[in-house]
C-alpha cells in the first residue's frame, strides 16, 4: 500500500523525470548507482574540506 502511494506520488512530483529513470533502472538495472553515489560523496567531502579553515585560498 504505501508503495503504491510513494510511487504515485513521484508521478505526480516529478512525472517525465519520474518516468525516465524508473524506466532506465527498469530496462538497464542498478548500473548508474555507484558512479552516483561515488560523485555525491566526493563532492561533499570536497564541499566540506572547502570549508574548514585550512581549505580556503588566501590571496595577499
């Protein structure tokens, strides 16, 4: 039951973008996710060393 409510909840959120990638995971499988996961964790772990005090360039 609550499957089916996300599921139609997400159609009505997202509908094309929705679609496309239940679609493509569908069809393609589970091929996309570690590179995305990889991309995600690098970017906040960049994210986070730009913000620490020893992470910001100084100029002058």
């Amino acid at each position: 039951m609550g499957e089916v409510r996300l599921s139609a909840f997400a159609r009505r959120e997202w509908g094309p973008l929705y679609g496309a990638v239940r679609t493509a995971l569908v069809t393609d499988g589970w091929r996309a996710i570690p590179l995305t996961l990889t991309a995600v964790c690098l970017t906040a772990l960049l994210q986070m060393a730009q913000h620490q005090p020893w992470g910001t360039a100084r100029s002058g």
